[in-house]
C-alpha cells in the first residue's frame, strides 16, 4: 500500500513540474512577444491590414526650340496588386484567362514571371498587366470575373510625335534593369520604373524623372480597399527646351531619304544646334512601350546600322574639306602668303611614289585662293609637307579634332587625328612624308565626325572661336578665343566664297542665299566614296554652318553641296524656301 501511494505521489510531482513550465513558458512567450517584440508584432499586423501604392514620377516633356512637342506623355493604365493577394490558389489562372478573353495576350507563365520580377516584398504593390488602353481597362473592370483584389492606376507613357525623325536625338525610355538599379541605388528608383536610355532621355534624365508619389490604404481580411490612410502625389520633372529646329530636322530626314550618313546645322556662334539628322533611322515610339528580345536584336544587328548616331558617332575621313584648316594653319605659321604658288601637273612624284590630283590633266600654277577653289590636291600636298605633321597636329588639336566637342548627348565620338606617336603605339611604324601628304588633305588616318567638321568650319566663321555645341537650352554656351589673325581667316573664307560662287560646290548657291563652303570626296575602302560637304551662311555674314555626309554619295559638289544649300536656305528663309531647278 506504501508504494502505492509512494508512486501516486512522485506523479502528482511530476504532473506539478510539468504544469509549472507549462506555465513558465506560457509567461515567457507572453512576455517575449507582447513585451520584447511588441514593436515588430504591431507592425506585421498593420502592414496585413495596410497596403502601399507607389505612383511612378510624371516625367518632363521636350520641346523643340519653337514649343513643338518632341517627346510627350499619354495616360494609359496598369493593374496593380499585392503578391500575397495575387498568389493565392487560382489567381493567377483566373487573370490568365480573363485577359485572354478580352484579346490581351498573357499566359499564366507571363504574369508569373513578371511578379516574381518585381517582388521584393510582400506587401509592396506590384504591376501586373501594363499599357492597357481606357477602353481595355473598362473592358476588364466591367467583367465580373475582375479580381477585387486588383486595382488600376492611371500612367502616363511617353510618345514620341516626331518618331525616327529625331529619333537620334530624343532617344527613348525603358524599363530600368538591374544593373542600372544598382548603379542608381540610393536614388529612389524601384523595379518596373523608367529610365532614360538614349539620347536626350538619358542625358538628362534627372531633370526630367520627377518624383515618385504613394498612397496607403486599408484592406479587409480579402484585400478588399477600405479606406485611404494617406496619400502624396507623384512629382512632375523639369519640362526641356531643345535648340533644335523640328521642321528643318523634317526637312534634313527628307534629303537624307535613301542615303546612309548625317546632316547637322549649327549656330556659328553660340553653338546651337538646329538639325542632328542621321540615317537611316528608328522609331523610339515602339522601344519605349517595349518589344520583344526578337524585335530588339533584330534592330541592333540590322546592317543599315539604324541605331548608330552618325551625326556624333559616325567616322569618315574629312577629305577635302580638311584643307580650309591645312591653308589657315599655313598662313597662319608664315609657311605660305595669299601669294604663294605651286604648279599642278596632275603627279606629285615623292620618294619611289606618285601622288596625284583628283583631276589627271592638273590645275596649272594655283594659288591658295584658286587651291581652295578647285580643291587642288597637289597644292595642298607642298603646303602640308613644308608645314610638317608636328605644326598640322598643333593646329587640329586647336580645332578640337580628335576629342569629343562636348556636346550634351552620350555617345559621341572622340575621332582621330593620328600622327607619329599614334602610329607608332598602333602599326609599330614610323611616320612617313607620303602620310603627311595624305593628311594634308584630310585622308589617311584621321577620321573626323560630321560634328566636329561642324564644328571646325564654325571657327572660320565666327571669325576664331571654337564654340561648344548644345542641344537643350538649359546648357551653358561655352566658347574658347583661339586669337587667329583676321586677315588669315579672311583669306579662307574668300577661298570658301570662290568654292561656291566658281568652283567645285556651285550647285550650293542656287536656293536664294550666298553660302561658302567645301566639298569633299572620301576615299572608302568598302565601295563607292563618301560624299561631303560642309558649308555656312549668309557668306558675308555668317549665321549657321551645316555639314552633310553621305555615305558612298560619290561626289560632294553635285550630291552634299544642294543638300547643305537647301538646309540652309530653309533656316535664313523658311517662308520663301527657293528650290534649286
């Protein structure tokens, strides 16, 4: 009977202890979570009961130098939602067929793949369906099929009204990747944003982003909204103003149909640019709105190389266009005098070889001034050789060939300008007097872009001044006096008068207004020569240069010189434009 009672009573002790930490560990629990953790618990339940809306930034509009619309926003819809909501069993496939009922093509694969995408937490909203029309989003909400756990919010999405007219210079928006997430952290930049990825867009993309906005609400047990809590309104970004003209930019798109290569006209003395024309083109309306990986690889391997800037980026030795700097350099050193001679044969004979003029039968005994006027190689061979390559790189350098002008685009070209030492790292060779020669007028190894030969004939111009080029208006004009002797620039631009008014560019001078300039003919190792063609006016009075490159054109005076000429023409005279015959 003792031991009975003896084991009745070590379980009742046992029963006692277990009962205690029971109780221990109920009050531990208690004590963990309402007292050591209260902060955390009470915000998990709110954020269960609230739900965060981020509204994206209303981005600036761009402008052309007249208010004409360049880049603008229309509203469309996207559906948002939480991806606690939309996860839950038959959602998803429920959305997956509801929006293929209304001729909106995405499977259920899609939608889960761009949630995952986008979420890194649970309770921030995430976008589900984007680009949806008004008549779509009506469409969709009226059906009784429409989750009410999704909601729409009206987005504004760019547009492009100029389309690949100016393609080049806007540029376009996307949707922000990762690495450009990282790159912008810290910046307030989330996963569905856009961003600038081109052009003008990407130049200035902090002006023109805006700020994002937000608004809290509360939800029912089924996600259900049941009241706003708070709400900020998104920021709208800085409005721009380009110096671009839009309607010469139409017309330079128009002379450049069927060709492949740029034209570009500038202010000569502020260094705005009016036109920044390159073809062929593309449209950034799609690219903005998004395309396929097909679409967008098939436009980047395109052999016409539409996306390729050749305004800013594409290089083409400067040919004869080049020599108005190599005579400035001459006269300029007291190598040469308006007076100087040499005799043109057709041959230059130098070493074991035979350097020869574009014209075989020669040009006689020339000056600087009829040199200039009939593009006369040989004379410009003697001239670069008793200047020497030492004295033509000075003068280049000076011109800011061979660097970035500055202008406010990403992308530019820095060109070559070449020389001994460039030579030297690059083919492991000397430098030769038959390379001065071919340098002197503007072959071999430099390589210039249609903006810097804008850029060089603007300083002949504006009488010395190297000016920074500019696209928007908010940039600052930027000169540099490079003390050039005014007769010696008077000189040239005397040459360039007699190149227009009697030489190889006369087809320049027949739309209304006198125009000075050069022509050039670029040798091109793959096929037919470049044609160019760099002029400015009015002549006495000089107000805008213009550069027209075409690629494989054949000859700059018959094919380069009317396309400038008419370019120019329009700006000095839009509304009494006078066409060549």
């Amino acid at each position: 009977m003792s031991d009975l009672r003896s084991l009745m009573n070590r379980r009742l002790a046992l029963w006692r202890y277990l009962m205690l930490s029971a109780l221990l560990l109920l009050v531990g629990g208690l004590y963990f979570f309402q007292i050591v953790n209260v902060d955390t618990y009470v915000r998990l339940g709110a954020n269960n009961r609230l739900r965060f809306i981020r509204y994206p930034p209303i981005r600036g509009e761009i402008v052309d130098r007249n208010g004409v619309p360049m880049a603008a926003n229309v509203t469309t819809f996207d559906i948002m939602g939480y991806p606690l909501d939309i996860e839950k069993d038959g959602m998803i496939e429920g959305l997956g067929a509801l929006l293929s009922r209304h001729g909106i093509p995405l499977s259920e694969d899609d939608l889960r793949r761009e949630i995952k995408r986008q979420t890194w937490a649970p309770y921030r909203v995430v976008c589900v369906v984007s680009n949806i029309t008004l008549a779509q989003m009506a469409e969709l909400v009226a059906d009784p099929d429409f989750p009410q756990q999704l909601f729409p919010i009206p987005v504004l999405r760019r547009t492009y009204p100029a389309g690949g007219v100016a393609s080049n210079v806007t540029g376009f928006v996307g949707e922000i990747s990762e690495n450009e997430l990282k790159q912008m952290e810290g910046k307030g930049y989330v996963g569905g944003d856009q961003i600038g990825k081109t052009g003008i867009e990407r130049q200035y993309e902090d002006m023109l982003r805006g700020r994002p906005g937000g608004e809290s609400v509360e939800v029912d047990a089924r996600g259900r909204r049941v009241r706003r809590i708070d709400s900020s309104p998104a920021g709208r970004g800085m409005d721009l103003q380009l110096t671009l003209d839009l309607g010469a930019q139409r017309l330079a798109a128009d002379l450049l149909k069927g060709y492949r290569g740029a034209l570009v006209a500038m202010d000569v003395h502020n260094g705005d640019i009016l036109v920044l024309a390159s073809s062929p083109s593309y449209d950034n309306n799609p690219l903005s709105w998004g395309v396929s990986s097909k679409e967008w690889n098939a436009l980047l391997t395109d052999p016409e190389k539409p996306m390729l800037d050749r305004s800013i980026a594409g290089l083409y030795p400067p040919a004869s266009t080049f020599k108005a700097l190599v005579g400035l350099a001459a006269l300029a050193e007291k190598e040469i005098t308006a007076s100087t001679t040499y005799s043109c044969s057709g041959a230059f004979p130098l070493g074991n070889r035979i350097f020869r003029c574009w014209r075989r039968s020669g040009h006689g005994t020339v000056s600087l001034l009829t040199a200039l006027q009939n593009s006369c190689d040989i004379f410009f061979y003697q001239v670069g050789l008793k200047l020497g390559i030492t004295k033509l790189l000075k003068w280049v350098e000076m011109f800011g060939l061979g660097r970035p002008t500055g202008i406010d685009l990403p992308g530019e070209a820095s060109g070559v300008i070449a020389g001994p030492d460039w030579k030297k790292a690059r083919l492991k060779e000397g430098w030769y007097k038959g390379d001065t020669v071919n340098y002197s007028i503007g072959q071999g190894f430099l390589l210039t872009t249609p903006l810097q030969l804008a850029s060089m004939y603007a300083v002949i111009a504006n009488g010395g001044k190297v000016v920074r080029p500019r696209l928007a208006m908010v940039a600052p004009k930027m000169s540099v006096d490079l003390n050039i002797e005014q007769s010696h620039i008077n000189m040239i631009r005397k040459g360039l008068d007699f190149v227009v008014r009697r030489g190889t560019a006369q087809r320049a001078g027949g739309f209304g207004i006198t125009v000075a300039g050069k022509t050039g003919t670029a040798q091109n190792a793959h096929g037919a020569d470049h044609a160019l063609f760099v002029g400015y006016a009015p002549m006495e009075d000089p107000k805008y240069v213009a550069v027209a490159v075409l690629e494989a054109g054949l000859h700059g005076g018959s094919v380069a010189s009317p396309i400038v000429g008419e370019l120019l023409s329009y700006l000095l005279v839009p509304a009494s434009r006078v066409k060549q015959p």
